[in-house]
C-alpha cells in the first residue's frame, strides 16, 4: 500500500473562464467605487464583453488541450 506522499500529485488545469470573469468583476467593482466608471451603458457594455472575451479565451484553451 503506497503512502499519500509518495503518489504523485495531479495538477489541475487552470480555469480560464472563471479566472478572466472573477479578475473583470474586480477591476469594474474598482473602477465603480473609485468612480471612474459612473455611465450604466458603459458598465454592461464592459461586462458583456469582458465575459464573450473570456468564453472566448476558455474555448481556445480547451482546443488547445485537446479535450
């Protein structure tokens, strides 16, 4: 019977949607509480973007991969 520390780890594979979509939502909770952002139509102007960036970015990753 193998001891825990001698079997090798398994990596996980980074997340890309869910690392782009948490990093958006902090940079524009940012840019509101700073103020720098106060127009409505720009702000979900940046949130549909910024996620269609990220699927996109998730979708290549999984082509590249091969999964």
């Amino acid at each position: 019977m193998a001891r825990e520390v001698d079997r090798p780890r398994r990596l996980h594979r980074t997340d890309w949607m869910a690392l782009l979509s948490g990093t958006l939502f902090v940079v524009l909770g940012i840019l509101i509480v700073t103020r720098s952002i106060t127009d409505p139509l720009v702000l979900v102007s940046l949130v549909v973007v910024g996620l269609g960036f990220s699927g996109l970015v998730a979708i290549v990753a999984r082509a590249i991969r091969g999964k």
